[in-house]
C-alpha cells in the first residue's frame, strides 16, 4: 500500500475515532441525565458520569494529540450527515434511555476496532468500557 493510501487510511480512521468519541459521549450524556432527572437515582447516574469520563480519559491518553482528531473532522462533507431517522412516536424516557445506551454501545464498539488499527494499546480499554457500559444498562433497566 502507497504512502498516500496509508495516511488516507489512517486520517479515515481518526475521523472515525472522533465521530464515535463524540457521539458515545453525548449518548452517555443524555443517558446520565435521564437517570439523575428522570429516575432521581444517584447512585446509577453518577456510574453513568463515571464511565462518560473514563471514556475522555482513555480517549486523551492516545498517543496523539486530541488537536490532531479534531483536525481529521471533516462534518460539512460527511456523506452519512443528512441521514436522520424520524420517529413519530412520543418516546417515553426508557425509550430515550435505552436509545442513548445503545448508541454508546455502538460507539465503543467502533472505537474499539478502530482502536486495534491504529491505537492497539487502547483497544482492550475501549472494549471495557463497552462491557461496563452493558452492565449499566442492564442496572438501569431494573430501575424503570
């Protein structure tokens, strides 16, 4: 493979780290708030703002720049932007919540297999993550 299709490559999957980064910490997010606002639970929305911030901490910790992600980004020409799936139903909050954990899920998933590419020391931490993420869900879901 030339030089040029490996750094193509490589920037493709930084730009995905950086979607997956991005869109597995808003899913946390709005999952965080709907057990703490929704749920009034304390002690299940704090591990959900605890794994929201393990999730930055592993992500800081490659060894690249953040700086450097960000710059690979490239939303205005992203060909999946416009894709957004419409539900008319009125989502109850499990709904919302377990949409939201899901995408997290995903998210980690993709960081993960990207990770075994290009950051392969971090891969077995995203993979963690995913799994105590799955331990959330299946928590919170006994609380609703």
């Amino acid at each position: 493979m030339g030089a040029t299709k490996m750094l193509d490559t490589r920037n493709a999957f930084l730009r995905m780290m950086d979607a997956n980064y991005n869109r597995a910490k808003e899913a946390l997010r709005v999952s965080e708030d709907i057990l703490r606002f929704v749920l009034n639970d304390k002690k299940i929305s704090s591990r959900c703002k605890f794994l929201r911030h393990r999730l930055t901490q592993i992500f800081l910790t490659l060894s690249i720049p953040y700086a450097k992600i960000v710059q690979s980004r490239r939303s205005r020409h992203d060909v999946g932007r416009e894709f957004v799936l419409s539900d008319q139903k009125h989502p109850r909050p499990v709904d919302i919540f377990l949409s939201n954990v899901k995408r997290a899920e995903e998210a980690t998933r993709v960081l993960e297999e990207v990770a075994r590419a290009v950051f392969p020391n971090k891969a077995r931490s995203f993979e963690r993550l995913r799994f105590s993420i799955y331990e959330l869900e299946k928590q919170a879901l006994k609380k609703f």
